[in-house]
C-alpha cells in the first residue's frame, strides 16, 4: 500500500463519519504552531515576521492538546516556528498520539538528530549496540555521543522522548539539492544536516516524509533529482506544494508600473506549467497528496478551496482564514466555522472571491476539496481510495548518483557568491508572509539573481 493501512482507514472513518452526520465543516488536519521561534531566518519567512512582536510567547501544552479535541482532526501539523525548540515538544507528541491522532513534526531538521540522541539513550541497552554501530559507522554520531548514549543515567532514561511509532512521521523542510536549499535557508551545512538526520532515522525506524515548496525560480528537474535522493533514502513521502504570494499590493504594481505578474510571482498559469509532472512524480515517488490535488496543480480541473479544513491555531487562537491569510483570530475552532464568511474566499468558475486568492493553489487550502469541496465529481473517492491502496512506489536507488551535494559541501560556499549576486542587482520589495509555504517574492528575487549570475 502507498500509505500505512491503518493510517488511510483512520482518515477515510473521520471523512464517512462526517458524511453520514452531514457535518458541512470539519477539520482534516491541524496546523498547530504551538511558536514561532526559529532557529534559522529563511529567506522570505513570514512566520518570523508575521509574529515578531510574539516570537517568545508559546502556546501551553495543555492549550495545544486542547486545540487537537477542539477541532478533532485526526491529523495534527505540528510547525512554527521550528517546533524542535519548543520546551514541551516530547510531551506535545505523545499527547497526541494518546489521542490518537497522525503526527507530523515539521522541522527543519537541525535539532532532529539531538532529539534521536535522547531517544536512544532513554531506551539504551546492550542489545542496540549493532545500531550504534552503525550510525558510528554512517558518522551519524560521534564516539562520544556513543559514550553518552551508554552511560545514560536515570534522568536520561526517564526522560519523555519522541519514539518512531507508524503514527508519527518527522516532516523535513527540504526545497531543492544543497547549494539552492542552504541559499533559502540563508545557512550553509544545513542541507547536509537535514541528510543525516533522516539517514539516522532510517536506521532507528522513525517515518519520514519532505516538505517541499516549489517558487518561480524552482527548476523542476531538480525537484525531480530530489526526489530521486530522497527516495534513494527510503524516505517514506513528499508533500510538495506551490508557493505562493498574496499580497495585494502587487496588483497595484501591475497597474502603476505596468508589469505583468509573471514578472514577478507564481501565477497559476505558471503552477500548472511547474507542476505538469506531479500525476508522473506521484506514480514514481510516494507524493502525499491526494491524485484530485493533483489534477488541479496540473491544470486538469478546478476545485473551490476548503481552508476550513486544514485550519491552523496559534498563540494568538484559530487564525482565519487560512494558514496563509489573517484576517482574524478565533478562541475555538467552531466559533470561527460559524463567524468567518467562508463565501469570501477562494477562486472559483476562474473568479477570485478575494484578489488575495487568485494565485493561491496550496495544499492547505486545495488538497481535500476534492472530497469535501463543491467541485466532488462522480469517482473522486474511488480515485483517491485507489491511490492510497495501490503499491507504494519502490526506492529509486538509482538516486544515489544524483549531484545532491552541489554546494557548501564541496566548498562551493553559497553565501559569499549570493551576496555577491545581491549586491549586484537592485533588489524588489517583499511582504515577506509565509513560513515555507508563503510568499514567494524574495526566495525568487533571490534564485533569480543567483540564476542569472550563473549564466553570465
Ligand atoms: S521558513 Fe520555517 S525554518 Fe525557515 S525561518 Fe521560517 S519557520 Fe524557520
Ligand atoms: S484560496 Fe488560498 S489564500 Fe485564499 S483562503 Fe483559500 S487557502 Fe487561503
């Protein structure tokens, strides 16, 4: 199967339960971001800006478990922020796994391998030593990591950890091979920190999936070649996603400069075009998403946005209405399906309700319209069923020749040359909105002008 067996029934149940009480709203995933601290400053990061007078308040744990009954999805998204930082993150995952609901931590991958460390160290016994063995062998860890791992004291052992479980999957922020990634995290190694991480989660038996989020600039025959490394990994599934910009504002600079928007942002013209390939991608590689979202981002079908059902809960309460836009906060997750003017949103017949949604094709907004949105055509559960049913895609071991460390790992240093590339081009202006998936702006500013360095 593509997905875990119990992991489809457990969302096929919510989805038919909700059918038969005819429940016209409901949650499918929750994006929790219990802060939005981070340790990195990407470029283009919203979250980091969007909240900058908050970034040292955090949610309680009790309030994040609370947000997870509120609204009952099944899935839970656990970002930020980088979650790893938050204090009560081990509690925040098995707490939730309590409640048995699907896991995914949304990392950029910096602290994974500390957090594996406590793992192992808590569970240490003689008998994991072919384990240790091996990560001392793959240089996953260090011969005193080891040493710390074996003479894990009481406190070590009692501590709360986060275990591989077939529910939970860490969610690895990865946008491109080493030199375009460690650009847009605007830090050099952590491409090649992401990579062990997940080898050494292979080892130890974690999931693992990538998150990735495709920007004007992305050359769609590297996301290719990085999904052949990932899954020469065995890395258990994608989701992949457009970026994506909304802000309002450039509409007046087409206007007052004359420009068009594919001077300058993601249309959805040019989604399909980068995402022509996904329904090739999801028979090759394991592309979470539903085959509907699919046909969408490839241009084959329309589908209304369903933001409602991938909402999202802050510090600050439910935002609305959506992970992307903000137009207010909500204390429970009904009160904002009851006070927010779904009607106001979305594209639809190719008319955008909101000029902020013409260009917007994300998944938080897209990827379960096809079961749940106004745009259900006959056979659109069987498609979806018979994706997830089908055989899981086989590792592409083949991916291992791929040039994934094209960057800082062979001192081909990113920072110095687009430094160099900045201050050679004059640079636009940027909204800066959005964690990953949001504005795109100045990630493009910033690949473009590395682009065109390189050619010159
Ligand atoms: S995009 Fe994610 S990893 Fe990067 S700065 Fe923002 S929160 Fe941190
Ligand atoms: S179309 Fe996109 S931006 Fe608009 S409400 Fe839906 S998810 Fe948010």
């Amino acid at each position: 199967m593509r997905f875990p067996l119990a992991l489809t029934a457990k969302i096929a149940r919510h989805i038919v339960k909700h059918k038969l009480l005819r429940t016209s709203k409901f949650a499918l995933v929750l994006q929790l971001e219990p802060l939005h601290t981070c340790n990195l400053t990407c470029t283009g990061c919203g979250r980091i800006r969007e909240y900058s007078t908050s970034l040292k308040d955090m949610m309680s744990l009790e309030d994040c478990l609370a947000s997870a009954t509120d609204c009952d999805a099944p899935m839970v998204s656990i970002c930020g922020g980088e979650p790893l930082i938050y204090p009560k993150i081990e509690e925040l995952v098995v707490g939730l796994l309590e409640q048995r609901r699907i896991v995914y931590v949304c990392t950029n991958g910096m602290f994974m391998r500390k957090k594996m460390k406590d793992y192992v160290a808590s569970i240490y016994s003689p008998k994991l030593e072919p384990k240790i063995a091996k990560l001392l062998e793959e240089k996953l860890i260090t011969d005193k990591d080891a040493e710390t791992i074996r003479k894990a004291d009481e406190k070590a052992r009692a501590k709360v950890t986060i275990r591989p479980s077939k529910w939970m999957y860490w969610n690895v922020h990865i946008d491109g091979l080493e030199y375009t990634h460690d650009l847009i995290v605007e830090r050099e190694g952590v491409f090649k920190e992401c990579v062990e991480a997940i080898k050494m989660a292979k080892i130890l038996g974690y999931q693992i999936a990538t998150n990735t989020t495709v920007y004007k600039e992305t050359q769609v025959q590297e996301i290719e070649q990085m999904f052949e490394f990932f899954s020469s990994l065995e890395v258990d599934g994608h989701t992949i996603s457009p970026g994506y910009e909304y802000d309002a504002a450039k509409k007046d600079m087409v206007k007052r400069l004359n420009k068009q928007p594919e001077d300058f942002f993601l249309t959805r013209k040019m989604t399909r075009e980068k995402f022509a390939k996904i329904q090739e991608w999801g028979e090759r590689f394991t592309i979470f998403g539903t085959p509907v979202y699919q046909e969408f981002l490839a241009g084959k079908r329309e589908l209304t946005c369903t933001a409602w059902a991938i909402p999202t809960r802050n510090i600050k309460g439910w935002k609305a209405p959506c992970y992307l836009m903000t137009d207010g906060h909500y204390g429970r997750y009904q009160e904002m399906l009851e006070k927010v003017d779904w009607n106001k949103y979305g594209v639809v017949d190719g008319v955008a309700r909101d000029p902020r949604c013409e260009n917007c094709m994300v998944h938080c907004g897209y990827d379960p319209s096809g079961a749940l949105g106004t745009n259900y055509q006959r056979g659109d559960n069987w498609k979806n069923l018979k994706y997830n049913f089908s055989s899981k895609p086989k590792a592409y071991y083949e991916g291992r020749q791929v040039n994934a460390f094209n960057g800082w790992s062979i001192g081909k240093g990113h920072l110095a040359e687009a430094k160099a590339a900045i201050n050679s081009a004059p640079t636009k202006g940027s909204n800066g909105s959005g964690c990953a998936s949001g504005d795109a702006s100045q990630h493009n500013d910033l690949l473009a002008k590395i682009t065109n360095k390189k050619d010159a």
